[in-house]
C-alpha cells in the first residue's frame, strides 16, 4: 500500500521500519526532520509536512504522544485533514483520549475520509521485532483494508468494535492495568526488601505463576531499578491515567485504583521522573516505605 507515516518516535520508528521491510511504499513525516532524513536511506519518500506526506496515499498512519501533537498534525496547517484524499484511511495508532476519537471520526467523514483507531500495545523493541498488539475499530470494510498495515507492525490484532473510540477505550484500559501491576511490584518489592528477601526471588515465583513478558520485563526493571533510558516517560502514563478517568467519567463507571495511580504519578512527575520510565513510579512506594 501507500502509507504516509508520521510520528518517528522511539515507537514509530520501528513501525516505519517493519512498513519498510514489508513492502509498502512509504513516505515519512517527523517535526524533527533529521529521524525522517534517516529513513531516506532505507527507502522512504520524506515529506516536508503532514499534507505533502498525505496526498498521494492510500493510508496515513500517525504515531504521536498526545492529544495536542495529533491535533496539530491532523488540523494544523497544511495538515492530514486538508490532503488525505477521499476514499483514504487515516489510522491512529496514537494513545489518546476517546472524546479525541469521535471528533477525529466526524470530521473525516465529513471529508469523505476514513478512520480507524488502531493503538498498540508494546514498548520499542517490540515494536521494532514487529510484535506490538494491534486494538482496531472502526468500519469493519476499512480495518479489513488495513489489515495488511497491522500485520507489518504487530503480531495480532484485536477487533474492538465499529466506533474508533472504542479502540482507544481497549488501550487506555490496558495501560491502566499495566500501570496497576507496576505499582503493585513497587509496593511488594518494598515490603520484601525490608523482610530481607531478594526482588529476583519473588520476580520468579511471579513469573512462574504469570509467565507474562509484561510480568518478566517489568519486574526486571524495577527489581534492578533500571528506569533510564525510558521505553515509555512517565509522563506519557501521567497522561493515559487522566484519559482513562476521562473516559471512565463519559462511561459513568468508577475507577477508584485509577485515581489512586493518577495520584502515584503525579507524586513521581513532581519529584523530577516525568522523563524516567514509568516503572520508576516505584520509587514512590520505596520511599513511602523508607526505603
């Protein structure tokens, strides 16, 4: 396919480069021009802006960290909204809030354009070893389309419904529960630091028990408080915390734990973390703990 992809960041990066190795014909488009510049090289078109990226292609993927960055590139000048040709698909394969999702889904339409929520879950090196999680909806007709776009960038793809925001529903309810198991490793690894048992020794009787790589990888990280460079800011969890209570909020449905992490998050951020990986949110329990 044709594919406009924008957002080269530590995740859209690996996912350009598995659009790449697939064979779809990609133009890239980055703020900072010199990570697209790189990808010249390994044969993509580079764009100038948004709109130039999107004229000529079938499918505009964009990977960006917030509401406010995919707002600009989508409605900004010379952004998507004015280039994507009709008839074309935009994916969003950003995590951002539902209410963002429904306007992105009205005003394609309104341009005859397509949209299809489709965020992942994974951190950057598995978005480079093309094993991501793909959470789609939208026109059932249109993720069949991109079916092939989803299968270049992840290792399965889930269906969420035909209304785009329910996909980002899917992933910042993940997030929150990837954020509650972290925060449950902090506070355990504290209680077991001041019972003189070893992290590593109660990491392998949970990764007996849960044989998750989320358990495995994130364990190990906070278990070695290993938090630079960050796979994911903790920032960027700060802010998927607020999106899931927003969202919880429209959908009248409690989240009490939510609010609690919100809260944890907020506490780290405030202590100088925001660019540490999120995992390091365990300092707080450590801290609490007078560790």
């Amino acid at each position: 396919m044709k594919v406009a992809f924008l957002g080269l960041g530590n995740m859209g990066a690996g996912m350009a480069k598995n659009l790449l190795r697939t064979g779809h014909e990609v133009t890239v488009y980055n703020r900072s021009r010199e990570k697209a510049e790189a990808f010249a090289k390994e044969g993509a078109r580079v764009a100038a802006s948004p709109g130039e990226a999107c004229r000529e292609c079938e499918a505009a993927m964009t990977m960006l960290s917030d509401d406010t960055a995919l707002e600009q590139v989508v409605f900004g000048e010379g952004g998507i909204a004015g280039a994507l040709p009709r008839g074309a698909v935009h994916v969003s394969n950003s995590t951002i809030g539902t209410a963002l999702a429904r306007r992105l889904a009205e005003a394609h339409g309104e341009r005859g354009q397509e949209f299809v929520s489709a965020p992942v879950f994974g951190r950057p090196e598995a978005a480079l070893a093309k094993k991501l999680v793909v959470a789609a909806a939208g026109r059932r007709e249109t993720i069949e389309r991109c079916r092939p776009l989803f299968e270049a960038v992840g290792r399965e793809t889930f269906i969420a419904g035909e209304e785009p925001w329910q996909a980002n529903a899917v992933k910042l309810c993940g997030n929150f529960m990837i954020a509650s198991m972290i925060q449950s490793f902090g506070e355990a690894f504290a209680t077991l630091r001041k019972a003189g048992v070893a992290p590593e020794l109660f990491l392998g009787v949970m990764n007996a028990l849960f044989a998750s790589p989320v358990y495995a990888n994130y364990g190990k990280m906070i278990a070695e408080e290993r938090y630079e460079p960050a796979g994911f800011a903790l920032k960027l969890g700060l802010k998927d915390m607020r999106l899931v209570l927003e969202t919880a909020e429209q959908c009248t449905s409690p989240m009490p734990i939510a609010s609690h992490l919100r809260d944890r998050l907020l506490s780290a951020a405030a202590q100088g973390q925001g660019e540490m990986d999120w995992s390091s949110v365990a300092r707080v329990a450590a801290q609490a703990a007078g560790l």
